[in-house]
C-alpha cells in the first residue's frame, strides 16, 4: 500500500511542475538556513574534543569590582583563584589559565603572529586534545618552569612545515620554548581551549602576577557530576564576600561566577543590550540562559512558520484542481482516511526531497564558511546531531503543511466534488 501511495505521489508531483518547484524553494531554503544556524550552534556549544564534557565544566572567565559610583575589570587575577578556588566541594579538578595573548615570532625573516596561552598542568586533564605528536607538558613541568610548549598543526607548519615539531624549538614572546606536543587545531568558537601556543604558566618573566587578585586568568572547574554544578557555583559566589577587597571605600562588590558556556555566551548577548551592569548579579548568567533558550526557539520557529503558511496554501489549491479527482474515488468508494493518508504522503515525500536538496546546498555552504578563514579553525559539519534535527525538522515541516489541507479534503463530498465545489 505504501509503495502504491509513494508511485502515486510522484507522478502528482510531478504533473504539477511549478507548485512542486515553488514548494521545493521554500522548503531548501528554510532547511539550510535552519541547518547552517544548528551546525554553527553545535560546532560552538556541542560535545566535541576538546570540550567533551561540558555537562559539567564551568568556568570563570571575567570579575568586575562594583563600588557605589563605579566599576572596574575585565577578568580575575591568579591570587583570587588560588586563594578562593581551590578545594572546592564537587570539583573534581581545577585549572588555571591566562587569557590569549598574541605573541610575536620570526620564521625566514618573516613575521608570524600567534595566539598564546600560559597554563597548568590541570589544564590537560580537564580538555581532551587530540595530539598528534608528542604528549602535553606535565605537572612537574610546570612546577619546575621548564620552558616547553603545545603546539597546534597551523603553527607546526608554519615554524616547521611537512616535518615533525617534538624535539624542535620554536622563538615566541622572546622566549624560546622546545616543542613536546602538537594537537589538531581547535576553532576560536571554543574560546577556553583555543589558542596556537600553550606553556606553562610559571614561565611568565615574573612571578608579580601571584599576587594579583584582578587581572589576565580565567579558570575552569570540572565537577565530580552534573548534580555538583550549583554547590560548587554557591560556594564560590559566599568565598567572594569574604575576598578582602582594595580600596573598601571604592570598591564594595566582587563578582566572578562559575558559568557554562552557553551561559556565558547568552550574558555577553544581554550585556550587549543591557550593558556592563547586569553584571554585578552573580545569578545573572543563568537566568538569561534560559532566555537565550526561548529566544533561538521563537526566531527559529517563526522563521520556519512563514514557509509552512505558504506551503498550506500551496497544497491547498493542488487539492481545488483535484477536486474531481477526489470524488471519482470518492465515487468508487475511497474513503477519507485513505486520501488522507495520500495526501500527507504526498506533501511528506515533498518535503523530504526538499531536505535533500537542502542538505546538499548546506554541505556547500559549509565547506565555503570552513575555507572563509572568518572565524579561525572552523570547522562546521554535517554531523550526526545537525543531520537528524534537519531529518526531524523536515519531517514535522511535511506533516504540519499537509495535515490542515489533508483534513480540509476529507471533509468534501463525492457529488460536490464531481461539481467542482469549494472545500468546507
């Protein structure tokens, strides 16, 4: 019956060209630019390497000192964490780390520009990097300010070319640094891990950053389960009233929370809209998460509502042209649930040879956003996820579009039918 249903709907699709066409647009077009918008999304937030496991990673990646007129900062210091972070319960590991710098080389003459990133040992333990020569620097590494270095594949050819990078020296931020391990690039998208270069944080030229409270690190905690996360979030916050703060009478208010990516993705958006100071509630992330939530919701379902309308007419008035079709086998005795299964068969199979064509211009699309250079390492896929949202979401496409004027059909009788007549 199936196979009957689907030789049907093809020879209807392919009677009506210019409704079959129109339909096809609409439904590609809003299909890639739905699937590119996911792709992007899960190539940023999804669990890939080296963030595998975001479901219970938080991070602190600013602090501002509030006072009663103003406010100061950007990110914390080495003190803050080392002072308030530590031993924290439900953290199973803890690394600090200095935000990227851009450090300068000279390769042939020529004049190289990286990014650079000064860690811990912890650092290696907490982010899955996929090496592809050598091993991250150790523990005793660090302790011992050894002058080693992780590299990724781009900064490997360019100091090194075609040939292996463990063992060599590498000149960065006037200091040179022997190369132990080499991992694949990872995109700026996922700003903790992402970088050219990383050494140990001890090989800074000097150790006056031991005593900063405010300034240049950010750290990331990787808790013992996902149930840990707002223990950990709500101890942290109750250490920070107790920091003692420079200057009292300027500044009264320390604020540093433990966020999730995504979190702090959706407090950079408000800031954006609201400015700075909707930073000074340490909760304030995690309420404008949830709204980031509902707000790619509507956009994403509004954009997708208009096409479906236009879709519902469309199948609309292919069923005014078949209305004598309809009651001649109405007339030799199909029933409604018959045709109607027909008709959402129809408008099914429709949608899914547009999701076709709208994966196949999103494989294109992709490719062309990867070999842009805009965003640094990109690389945006069809993968597993971004495939079976866009399956998913082609699907409820055809059966939302084709259910209201399937059911329209069902209501029209034989002999009105025969006549031509209006759908009810």
């Amino acid at each position: 019956m199936l196979r009957h249903y689907l030789v049907l709907a093809t020879k209807v699709l392919l009677r009506r060209k210019f409704f079959t066409f129109i339909s096809l647009f609409g439904i590609s077009f809003t299909l890639l630019v739905l699937t590119i918008a996911t792709a992007m999304l899960d190539h940023a937030f999804g669990p890939a390497a080296p963030e595998t496991r975001q479901d219970r990673t938080l991070a602190v990646q600013y602090a501002i000192l509030y006072g009663p007129h103003n406010m100061t900062g950007n990110s914390a210091g080495f003190k803050l964490f080392d002072q308030y972070a530590r031993n924290l319960p439900g953290v199973e590991r803890l690394s600090l780390f200095t935000r990227n710098f851009e450090a300068f080389s000279y390769v042939n003459g020529q004049k190289v520009q990286s990014s650079m990133k000064r860690t811990d040992g912890e650092f290696w333990q907490i982010l899955d990097f996929r090496f592809v020569e050598g091993a991250p620097y150790s523990h005793d590494d660090v302790d011992q300010a050894r002058f080693v270095a992780v590299i990724n594949t781009t900064t490997r050819r360019r100091f090194f070319g075609s040939g292996p990078a463990v063992g060599q020296t590498i000149e960065a931020f006037d200091q040179r640094f022997r190369v132990v391990g080499v991992v694949e690039d990872v995109s700026e998208m996922r700003n903790i891990p992402f970088g050219d270069i990383w050494v140990p944080l001890t090989t800074v030229k000097s150790n006056a950053y031991k005593a900063q409270l405010m300034g240049g690190f950010n750290a990331i905690a990787l808790a013992t389960s996902r149930s840990s996360l707002p223990a950990i979030r709500e101890e942290f916050n109750a250490r920070l009233k107790r920091v003692e703060l420079p200057n009292p009478r300027q500044y009264d208010t320390l604020v540093a929370p433990f966020e999730t990516k995504f979190e702090n993705f959706a407090r950079t958006i408000a800031e954006a809209t609201q400015g700075f100071a909707v930073r000074k509630s340490p909760t304030f992330a995690e309420s404008q998460a949830w709204k980031a939530v509902v707000a790619f919701t509507v956009v994403g379902i509004l954009f997708a509502l208009l096409p479906t309308i236009n879709l519902i007419n469309l199948n609309v008035s292919r069923i005014m042209e078949r209305t004598s079709e309809i009651g001649v086998r109405k007339a030799f005795g199909a029933s409604s649930q018959a045709l109607v299964v027909q008709f959402v068969v129809e408008n099914v199979l429709l949608t899914l040879i547009g999701a076709v064509i709208g994966f196949v211009l999103s494989l294109f699309v992709l490719r062309a956003l990867n070999e842009s250079g805009i965003i640094r390492y990109a690389h945006f896929a069809m993968n597993v996820r971004v495939f079976g949202f866009g399956v998913l979401l082609a699907l409820a496409f055809g059966l939302v579009s084709g259910v209201y004027p399937a059911w329209r059909m069902s209501r029209m009788h034989a002999v009105e039918a025969l006549k031509g007549g209006r759908l009810r």
